[in-house]
C-alpha cells in the first residue's frame, strides 16, 4: 500500500480495509490485531481521494490518542501530513488556529464536541472520523453527537468504529452501528 512505512498489512487486515473504503464500519477485532492499522489505510486512501480534507482520530483518552498518533507518524513518510494533537491544554483559540493547518487530529471526544458546539470549527472537511473505543458509543457520549453532527455537515463523510469489545447482546451492538451511522 502506498505510503506505509515499515509495516506490512497481513490479508484479513486488507479485506476489512476494502469493506471500510467503501461504507461506514464497525471493526471488531482483538487487542493487538491491528485496528489502528486499518484506520490507518482508510486514513491514507481518503486523504488521497479528498485532497485538502481532514482525518478525525477519537480516543477516550488522552494517552490512548497520543499512542495512536505515535503510531501514524512510525508508519507516515515525515511529510506525508500535518498531525496534531488537541487536548483541554491547548487553548481553544489555538485549537481553531491548529484545526484551519492540521490534516490529522487526534483528540478525546469531549475537546473537539465542545469545539463544536461552540463553533470554533465545523466538521465539513472531515473525509475520515475514527472512533477507537467504539463501545462507548452509548447513551449521551460525546461519540454519538459528533457522529451525528459529522454525518450532518461532511461533504465526505465516512466514520470507522475500532473496538475489542462491542459486547454480547445483539441490541446493543445495533445501538453502537446506530449511531455511528452504520
């Protein structure tokens, strides 16, 4: 695949990535099974089908999105993208200074739901919205609005869901795919 760095996707991971190119995806795979891998793929082939659009990695947490934006930059070429991070540290008028630069962001969803609501930039010229964690996408989590609210305003949107654990009951597995907009 163009542009990975030191890393060979194995077959399973290039059949879920061909599923995820062409719809919204729940992926469900164990620890260590290279979800991130498969974010990364679909990061690369809409950002080459969308010049100039952005990629949205949400992780629960703070560290979680720091470990996956380390992974992006092993396995980009150096100047493939600009990747930021947005957290509750940086201020908010720098985050829409950074959001207008960045073509990949990595953040928690409560940074850039707060963002949004309080209109310091759109998700219009998202292509990409990674959901990690995607279990959590219950109830009044920042999850379902911003997926809600990209799915209403992308001119390209597509939304991939990574979880190890979207749990044993079947209407709750459809809750999480509802409102992620699969």
């Amino acid at each position: 695949m163009d542009f990975l760095q030191g890393i060979e996707p194995r077959e399973y991971q290039k059949k879920i990535y061909e599923t995820c190119v062409e719809k919204n995806c729940l992926v469900v795979l164990s620890t260590g099974l290279g979800k991130t891998l498969i974010a990364l793929m679909v990061a690369i082939e809409r950002m080459k089908k969308f010049p100039g659009e952005k990629v949205v990695f949400l992780a629960p947490t703070r560290p979680l999105a720091d470990q996956h934006l380390r992974y992006f930059k092993k396995h980009l070429p150096e100047l493939f993208a600009d990747m930021q991070i947005f957290t509750g540290m940086v201020q908010p008028e720098n985050r829409k200074k950074i959001w207008s630069t960045a073509d990949i962001i990595f953040s928690t969803p409560q940074c850039i739901a707060n963002d949004v609501r309080n209109e310091l930039y759109n998700l219009n010229d998202v292509c990409l919205l990674v959901e990690d964690e995607a279990h959590r996408c219950m109830k009044n989590y920042d999850y379902n609005f911003l997926a809600n609210n990209y799915m209403q305003t992308a001119r390209h949107p597509r939304i991939i869901g990574l979880t190890a654990s979207p749990g044993s009951e079947k209407a709750r597995i459809k809750e999480i795919c509802r409102n992620l907009s699969i």
